[in-house]
C-alpha cells in the first residue's frame, strides 16, 4: 500500500487510514476558520468482519457500533458537521464494514 491509498482530502477534510496491531483505524480531521478543528474515526479488527466503532479520535472512547460503512460515516459526517458523501475515504479503507 502507498501513502496515496492511505490519504484522501476534499472539500476541508483530511482522511488517513492505518493498520495497529489489532485494528484499522481511519481517522478524520475536518479544520474550519470559523469553528476550529473537528475529528472523528472509525476502527474495525485487522480480520475486516468485525462491527465497525466510532470514535472522537483513532484511540478514543468509543460512541456507537455499526455494522454498515456507510453508518458509520453517517455518525461521522454529524461528528464533523458535513454530509458523509463529502467525506474522503482513502482506497485501503473502502472495504471496512461487514
């Protein structure tokens, strides 16, 4: 995998996705002059079948579990304050969720 499949930004907000010993982190970052920075991510076990977590940050608390991806970017989208469909998913974390 290379940095660019790791990586995704768009409209404002940065994406990145890395692999821990025991999970798949995406972590999002949104920074708005108005209303100052704003994070939030998804985790799920490295074996891919797992119910994915949101989180404020990579290692934070966990908020809620979904089985669906596009839940969780639903929950993601409300954290940041911007629609899921505006936020970047970088190619090695397309296939998270069950």
């Amino acid at each position: 995998m290379t940095d660019g499949d790791r990586t995704a930004e768009a409209d404002g907000i940065a994406a990145s996705y890395e692999e821990t010993d025991g999970e798949r982190r995406l972590a999002f970052e949104r920074v708005d002059a108005d209303s100052g920075a704003a994070t939030a991510a998804v985790a799920q076990n490295l074996e891919g079948y797992a119910m994915l977590k949101v989180r404020p940050t990579p290692a934070g608390d966990e908020l809620e579990r979904y089985y669906g991806f596009d839940m969780a970017l639903d929950h993601v989208g409300e954290l940041l304050g911007v629609p899921p469909h505006e936020l970047p998913v970088p190619d090695a974390a397309a296939d998270m969720g069950m």
